[in-house]
C-alpha cells in the first residue's frame, strides 16, 4: 500500500493513527513537513525516540473525531494519511472533517478502510472496528464532508476468504502465526493475482480533493470496468477474468486449510504497532 499512496502524497502531510511510526518512517524523509498523530502517547514517544532526528517532524496527540484537537493545522497541509483509522471512529463524519478542516485548497485525503458489511465479525470486534464499508457508502460520506471524489481502489480480494472464515464461521479473535507467516512470504504473488480473483475486495482505498481545482486522478488500479473498452471487447475481457478467477479459486482453499491450523500460540491482531504473540 505504500508503493502505491506514495506518487500521491505531498510535501506536506498530517498522519493520523501514526502508532509506533512504521508508515510514517517511509514517508517522512523526503517531505517539507510531517504531522505524525496519535490518540496514544505512549505510541507517540516511540515514534519520537525512532524519528526524532528529522527536523520537519512534528508529533501531535489528537483524536481524529475531534476535529477541535487539530486547529493548530487548519489549512496547513496539502495531504491527509489515514490508513485503517476510519472504522475505528464512532462518527466517522467528524473524523472527515477533521482531514477537510487540516486542508490547504486543492489538497487530497488518502483513505483506507476495511470492505464488506456482510463479512463484520469477531475479528472486527476484538479490532474496535464501529464497521466495515462499501464503496458507495464511503464516496457518499467523502462527498457528504466536502471531498470530490472520482474513483476507488478495490484490493485484499486474497484475504477475504480468509477473514470471513475466521471472523464470521470461527468466529476466532486471533490469527495464527502460521497464516501471518505464510501470507507475508507470498505477499509477492499474492500482489500478481489479487485483481484476478473473483469475490470482493476486502479493502478499498479512496483519494479526496478538497478544492475545485483538484483535477487528478485517485486510483488507477484494479478499476473494474475501464471506460476506453467497446461493450464487446469489456464482455471478452470479463469472460476471461472470470475464467482466470476460476483457477485462482485455490486461495480460497488455502485459507480454510490456514484456518484449521492449530498451534500452542494465538496471534492478537490488534496489538500496537503489529500483531504479537500471545503465551
């Protein structure tokens, strides 16, 4: 994901839900100023004493749903980060107002949060996830709070099965370290296959202008339908990824045989900076 925002970000940028600063070590460097922001102090300090050395940095605590907290950035940056925060506020509104209020004219806010409604479960609880949208929830909710809003990236169709499985037929409250540790040494493949797979995405990643003269595009990936494509030639090209969603059913079953994986340990998911081992 962060391959992928990093064409799109400017020079200077407000984080929220920063944590322990793994996002914020990749983009920080090359920017003019860097807002790396937290609910978590303790999350902060540990940001401080990794990054401290960069002299643009700037740590603030604040919630995103408070937009109050953020006054101090009014207009100041030309790019909000907020990647998997969203759900975790209440009024989700609010926390739309607080990245349009923190925006210079003409600046975009980068959002990421988790899809599927229908695939809300234990894993989302034990994550303090209020919920899980559509992309026509979120566009109307960016539009709702002053964003234009042109297109979406849909992405993670290779963790759904797995997640539907755990959170809502399982019902588990953690990952096994055996699925984490598979997942993450195929995050090569799994990155060549994902816009083929058949099902929903699990995420969906969004970029908001917030001015009248914002005329670039948002995402250019895994679009669904491609506009330049005659109706016939868009029916051959779904009738071959159909088929090649076929063969890629296989994921599927890799994560039901993940999920039977029984071990002595259990992985929190909702650990900070990462998810952890558990005695």
């Amino acid at each position: 994901m962060t391959d992928t925002i990093q064409p799109f970000v400017g020079a200077r940028v407000l984080e929220f839900g920063a944590g322990v600063g793994n996002l914020t070590r990749i983009l920080c460097p090359t920017r003019n100023l860097y807002v790396a922001s937290d609910i978590n102090n303790e999350h902060l300090a540990r940001l401080s004493n990794r990054l401290g050395h960069y002299p643009h940095l700037e740590v603030h605590t604040g919630n995103l749903a408070r937009p109050d907290q953020f006054e101090l950035y009014r207009d100041r940056v030309d790019t909000t980060v907020c990647l998997n925060v969203l759900e975790h506020i209440e009024d989700d509104l609010n926390g739309l107002a607080t990245m349009r209020q923190v925006l210079a004219p003409g600046g975009r806010a980068i959002v990421l949060v988790p899809e599927g409604k229908n695939i809300y479960g234990s894993l989302d609880r034990v994550l303090g996830h209020y919920r899980r949208y559509s992309a026509q929830e979120l566009t109307d909710k960016m539009r709702h709070s002053g964003f234009e809003v042109e297109k979406m990236l849909l992405f993670n169709r290779i963790s759904r099965p797995g997640w539907f499985v755990t959170a809502r037929i399982l019902k588990k409250e953690t990952i096994s370290p055996t699925q984490l540790k598979v997942f993450d040494r195929l995050v090569w493949m799994w990155r060549r296959i994902d816009r083929f797979l058949p099902w929903a995405p699990e995420g969906l990643a969004a970029r908001g202008g917030s001015g009248s003269d914002f005329v670039a595009p948002i995402f250019t990936g895994f679009a669904q339908q491609n506009p330049n494509r005659t109706q016939k030639a868009q029916k051959r090209h779904n009738k071959h990824k159909k088929g090649r969603g076929h063969v890629l059913f296989v994921p599927f079953v890799f994560f039901l045989v993940l999920q039977m994986e029984q071990g002595n340990f259990a992985w929190r998911a909702d650990a900070p900076g990462g998810a952890q081992r558990l005695e």
